[in-house]
C-alpha cells in the first residue's frame, strides 16, 4: 500500500539533489542533448521522467501553433506537423535554467512511484490527455521503468470502453492492493538514490512535528445578506473586516528593542491569521470532510489553480495530495503559510489562503 512521507523533506531533497546533479554536469558543459538526457542519472526512471516532461511541454509548444487562419486538420499539414516534430525531436538543446526544474520533478515523481503510486498515476495516465482511452493509456507505459509490471498488468483488465477516470482509479486503487507484493521495495530505491546523495528512508517517511505558530479559529460566523460560497477566477479579493487578534510569540530581548524602535511589519503567517469575513456559506460549511481533493467544488478548484498557484493545475494536485496525507492540522497548515506562501508570494492572495486553510481546519476538526 501507499506510505505515508514527509513532502517537505521530499521536495528539499528533490531540489538539492538536482542542483547537485546539475552542479556536476554543467561545470563543464553549457548544453543538454538527447543522447546526454537519456542516460543523465544511473536511475532510469528519472531520465524518463524528465523525457515525459519535456515531451509534455513540446506539445503545448505545438498547439500554441493553431491559427484560426489555416487549416491544421488538413492531411498535408499533419504530415508536415509529424515530420517538423521528429526532426524537432534530434536537436533537443537544454540549458540548465530549463533543464534543472525538469530534473527536480522527475527526481520527487520517481520518488513517489514508490511512496504514492496511485497519484502517480492519476498524474501520468489519467490526466496528461484530454480523452480517456484504452491504446493512449498504454502509450504512457513507454516512460515507466519502476513497477512496470504492475501498472501493465492493471491496464491489462481494462476495455476499450473503460474511459471513467474516476472508475479507473478507483480499480487501480483496488489492484495495487491486491498486488502490493509484486511492487519494488521502496528501500532499494532510496540505497539507488543515496548512492547519488545521501537520504535514507526515515527521512522521507517520517513527518517531523514542526514548531509552528498557532491559528486563531474564526468565532461562529453571523448570517449575512451576501452569499459568497465560492470566488470566482479573477474575482477581486475582498479584505475581512474584522480580523481575529493575532497570536504573536513570546519577545526576546532583540525584539523588545526593535519594537521600541519601529513598528514591526507583518509576516506571511500574521496576514494568514486574519480571520476572513464571516458569510451565510461558512454557517453551513462547518461540517468534516474525508479528502480536501473530494470536497473541493470544480469552480473552487479553478480558482484555487489560477488564483494560487499560477494557473499550474499538476502542482495544485501534488499539493492537495499531499495535504492530504498530512498526519495534522498543524503540519498541514505549516506547510501552506510557510513552504507554499513563501514560494508563490501569497501575500495579496489572504482571501484564497484562508479559503483553503479553513478546508484543513474542516479535515482535522473533530
């Protein structure tokens, strides 16, 4: 079955393992080709990964092509398409600054092929295509190498009418538990990735218990006239009228003095204590939820993609994924005002982080 891991650890590590990787190579070299991208790291998984990224970010390239002046579905066109595309395929030229992130990906996904293997393929088979089906399915096998086996003989019991991806994973979820003894014993691949910099499986499987500030909990809310149950993309945020009095942490000596000094400025975790403005939608939304990804509605998923995090929907799902599996409240909420707020600059965006952060609160309440 899956483990439970620290995704704070795992993506530092992912991160730092990348850099020195990166550090190693172009100290000497300027490019990347094919050839070189193939073979780049002796974990096979990961060169493949980056390969599936990359192709990934060709074919969004390919459709920014589309012009409502030409005829794309054309044969002839196809045909160049397909040529211009094989030939685009032997001059691949990386630099580091485009390369590294790729690597960083791939690095934390082969990761979870072990730790998290139905997220895995949720991201690489079920959502990398418009349009379920059976022959595209297998085609993504091309760029597995760990579990091979496994993810192959799942997509052996399906159909071609089986296109319900949420029907698929839920089976897939069913398989890997009936087949969880053909899997590769998560410890060989982190001695593989040790070999390369050191980790060892405690580090990426255990939770630690962060020191992290405590949250005012928003008193029960009043009806209001106004019924704000979901902010729709682009929607101008609307600061809370009144704010819950923040939490601060015991002064030392240095910050005694600096207060008599200057006023200090608020921090990323003192905006996000600011209780939002109460509204008829949270009365009724106090109730426990099991999964933060099952209760989030369509339109509250878009604007949390575009809103939070840039309109990149594959991070939203890694991170919800990871909330998810969060052992509490505090580490959850730790991971959203420290790690994700300080990576997106979500210092403006207080009205979709406490819509998020008052999910968590949802999932862990009693």
């Amino acid at each position: 079955m899956e483990s439970k891991y620290n995704q704070l650890q795992l993506e530092r590590y992912s991160k730092e393992l990348a850099n020195v990787l990166c550090d190693r190579y172009f100290a000497t070299q300027h490019t990347l080709n094919g050839p070189q991208l193939i073979s780049f790291t002796p974990v096979k998984q990961v060169n493949l990964f980056v390969i599936k990224e990359l192709l990934l970010k060709w074919h969004a390239e390919m459709a920014n092509l589309r012009s409502p002046y030409f005829d794309f579905e054309h044969e002839e066109v196809k045909e160049a398409l397909i040529q211009f595309m094989n030939v685009l395929s032997r001059k691949i030229k990386l630099k580091r600054e485009a390369f590294e992130p790729l690597l960083q990906k791939a690095i934390q996904d082969t990761l979870l092929v072990s730790l998290a293997p139905l997220a895995v393929f949720e991201e690489k088979f079920l959502r990398v295509q418009e349009e379920v089906q059976l022959p595209k399915l297998q085609e993504n096998l091309k760029y597995i190498d760990i579990d091979k086996a496994l993810f192959a003989g799942f997509l052996e019991t399906l159909t071609p009418t089986d296109n319900d991806r949420g029907d698929i994973r839920n089976r897939f979820k069913v398989y890997l538990h009936a087949h969880d003894e053909q899997r590769r014993p998560l410890q060989d691949l982190i001695d593989q990735f040790n070999s390369l910099l050191p980790v060892t499986l405690t580090e990426l499987t255990e939770t630690a218990a962060p020191a992290a500030p405590v949250y005012a909990k928003p008193t029960p809310p009043a009806p209001e006239e106004e019924v704000d149950i979901v902010a729709p993309i682009h929607m101008a945020q609307r600061e809370a009228s009144v704010p819950a009095p923040a939490i601060r942490k015991p002064l030392t000596i240095a910050d005694e003095e600096e207060e008599h000094v200057a006023p200090a400025r608020p921090t990323l975790n003192d905006n996000f204590r600011k209780a939002p403005q109460a509204s008829l939608a949270d009365t009724h939304s106090n109730q426990r939820i099991d999964s933060l990804k099952n209760s989030i509605s369509i339109n509250q998923r878009f604007s949390f993609i575009n809103e939070l995090f840039d309109g990149d929907n594959m991070h939203y799902y890694q991170t919800i994924q990871a909330l998810d599996t969060m052992p509490d409240e505090t580490t959850a909420k730790q991971y959203v005002t420290a790690e994700l707020a300080t990576k997106y600059d979500w210092t403006k965006k207080q009205d979709h982080v406490n819509k998020l952060l008052r999910l968590i609160e949802r999932k862990f309440g009693n």
